[in-house]
C-alpha cells in the first residue's frame, strides 16, 4: 500500500485527502506545518509527499528544499497542492507536480497515482534559475524576519527572568524580616525568660522551633541562590577548620541523629584541614549536602562523610550514601537552581530545588567546586557507599586574600567523578 504524506494546515482539506486517497489503496499520513512535515518524511520515508504552499513555519517552497537535500529522500515523488503557490516557482524549487486547488475529486487519485509511476512535470531552465533566484531572496527575507522575532523574544525571556530573579530576592527579604522576631521570641520562651512553662507547653514550643528553622533554612536558600544568579553574593572570610564544621553540621543534623540511618566518618583531628572563607555559608552549604543525602537514603541506610586533603593542598569533603543515587541523564542538571530529579506535584520528597545549586555557588565562591558521582562506589572506613556520592572541593588556604586559587581537582577523588 502506497504511503502519502500530506502536509497541509488546513483540517478540512486534509480530512477531503484522506476520503479521497483511502479507499483507493493510499496509507495518509497528516502533518499540520512544515517542521512536523520534514519531521515525518523523514522518519516514515513516505512513496509521495504532497504538501501545501501555504503553510505555517516552513512553507511549502522551505519544506521541498529542505527535502530535496537529504539523500534517503531522493527519486520520492512530491507535489505541490495549493490555491496560492506558483507552478513555476514550485517546480523551480524540487516539486514534480503541481495541482491546483480546489482539487477534482474525480480524478485526485488517479493524478497521484500518475506521479508514483512516474509522471514528472517540468519548466524551463530559464524560468528555473529566475524563479530559484526570487526564492532565495525570498527565503533571506523570511531568515531575517525569524532572527528578528528570536532576538525579541529572547530579550523577552531574559527580561521574565531578571523580574523573576528579582521577585525570590524581594519575596525572600520581606519573609526573612518578620522570621527574626519569631525566632528570637520562640528561643525566649523555651529558655523560661518570659515566665515558667508546663513541660507539654515546652514541647509544643520546640516542635515550633523546629519548623521555623526549616522554614529559615529555605528562606536562607532562597536568598542565597538568588545572590548567587545577579552576582550579589559577597563571601566574608575568616580562618576555619572543615572537620570541625562538619562535626558541627552532623550534631544540629536531627536526621542523622535519630537512629534511622547509620552513619560512618572520616574526620581528622582538630587543626588539620586549616582554610579561610565564608563560615556560615560554608555551614550551610554542608548542611545541605547532608540533607541531601539523609533525605534519599532509606531507613536503614548509611551515610558516610570522609574529610581529608589531597596531596595538591586542596581540602575534599566527601558524603555519599547508599540511597537509589541520580539517574544518569539527570545528574548534569541537578545543580541547576530550582531544578529537582522528580518535580512532579506528586514527588515523595520535598524541597524548592535551589540547596544544590547554593552548594555548588559556595563552592564556586570560595574557588573549589562540587562534583556528583552516582553510582559512587565510594568506600569510607571500611563501608561500602554505592548509592550517590557529593565531592566538595576547596582550595588550599593562601599566604594573602590578594593570592588567586590555585586550580581545583589538581588531583581527582578517589574515584572517579
């Protein structure tokens, strides 16, 4: 049975095709614009193409030449079935017959029988360069016009995303404001320095607080990612020790702490991996990596952290898991703000998708970066970690804040990312 693809805009005059060719042994394929007609033709290789002039996109002059052009479609058969086009531009451009609309319904199926036996039309050579040469022009003009329209709807783009930039950093300022008195009043109340309390009235207040520092973490988040995308982001620096804020983030970590995973370190003694930079950003940064990693891992998992410094100076924090890890197609945007694995309104975990997006800016910042392996393979005293695995890398810590970074990664992880 004979394949014909009709590219046509037009409903009507495609359903007209379709009764007229179907019950003559034809197999109709509708395509409603010139994209999805090159699209099809080139994924189905039909025995006839029929296409309209006047189509939306590509029109149907576009749509021949860029059919002519490619190999697997040469000696398929394709006519020109219009009420506007030209018969002598359209054979010019690479059709092999025209047909004038309104199409004779007597005699359509015969007519395109005829072209896939063989029936060629032609015009002069003459006519063919003028008409090819008009249709270049042509073909220039409508470039223009669609680079025009591109560039204006790019600067439309980038303008909803400077307003939306905009709006996280306004919104996350105007939430911060009254979170600090809140925060402040909730610590008063269940330290006893507003009067006594009942033990009940005590827990209420802690499940409180609890629940505002997870909402002061996302406000922080938002904040910080916003910073980060306008370039607004300033690191204080002063000397710290990356074990020691490790140690910290592991004890304010509540899912690390419950019995509901294992979890196994590596962390040197005090004093050891010495650096400078932006403490509380670098906190929280950490703090995310291990929400990260608590929040994916099942009951019963582990969680391995592993600080050290590699033979470059660059200090390495590690913290992989044993959790289900990324999907490999997704693992290249997962720092990307706002982005999550699974962000269906239905997801099983929760979360805004900026925390690591913020990690990587931290990293970024301080000149070191972050890398995801996934499966890790990882192996931290003696477990093996084979679910995701986070690498955050710093730089060694400078003579002067005047010095530049040396480059990260000088030395890769132990394994690789």
């Amino acid at each position: 049975m004979p394949k014909i693809l009709h590219i046509e805009d037009d409903p009507a005059n495609r359903l007209l095709v379709r009764k007229l060719l179907t019950p003559a042994g034809f197999e109709v394929t509708d395509a409603a614009d010139g994209l999805e007609g090159i699209r099809l033709a080139l994924q189905q290789r039909p025995d006839l193409v029929l296409v309209d002039i006047s189509i939306p996109g590509l029109d149907g002059y576009e749509v021949t030449l860029r059919l002519r052009s490619e190999p697997k479609l040469r000696g398929v058969p394709i006519v020109a079935i219009t009420a506007e086009g030209d018969r002598d531009t359209s054979l010019a451009v690479g059709c092999d017959g025209f047909l004038q609309k309104p199409i004779d319904a007597r005699s359509f199926a015969d007519k395109v029988r005829g072209y896939l036996d063989g029936r060629r039309e032609s015009t002069s050579p003459d006519a063919t360069g003028q008409h090819l040469r008009l249709q270049s022009q042509r073909i220039v003009s409508h470039l223009e016009e669609k680079i025009a329209e591109l560039s204006a709807a790019n600067q439309r783009l980038l303008g909803a995303d400077q307003a939306k930039k905009e709006f996280y950093r306004n919104i996350s300022h105007e939430l911060a404001t009254p979170m600090t008195p809140i925060v402040g009043y909730l610590k008063l109340l269940i330290d006893g320095e507003l009067g006594d309390l009942a033990t009940p009235q005590v827990k209420a207040l802690r499940a409180m607080s609890d629940c505002v520092q997870r909402l002061r973490r996302l406000i922080d988040n938002l904040l910080d990612v916003t910073a980060l995308e306008t370039g607004r982001m300033r690191f204080a620096q002063r000397e710290f020790d990356l074990a020691e804020l490790v140690r910290q983030a592991i004890t304010r970590h509540d899912g690390l702490n419950d019995g509901r995973l294992r979890l196994v370190t590596d962390l040197p003694k005090r004093g050891t991996l010495v650096s400078s930079g932006d403490v509380e950003r670098l906190g929280r940064a950490i703090d995310q990596m291990l929400d990260n990693a608590a929040k994916f891992t099942p009951a019963g998992g582990t969680v391995g952290v592993r600080a050290r410094q590699l033979s470059s100076g660059h200090l390495e924090l590690c913290i992989a898991d044993t959790g289900p890890g990324v999907p490999t197609e997704k693992a290249s945007r997962l720092f990307e703000p706002f982005y999550q694995v699974d962000g269906s309104p239905t997801r099983a975990f929760g979360g805004t998708g900026v925390g690591l997006a913020v990690v990587r800016g931290v990293a970024l910042g301080h000149g070191g970066d972050v890398r995801l392996a996934s499966p890790g393979g990882e192996e931290i005293v003696g477990v093996p970690l084979n679910g995701a695995a986070f690498y955050f890398v710093l730089p060694p810590a400078r003579r002067s804040m005047s010095e530049p970074p040396s480059r990260p990664w000088s030395e890769p992880p132990s394994r690789p990312v």
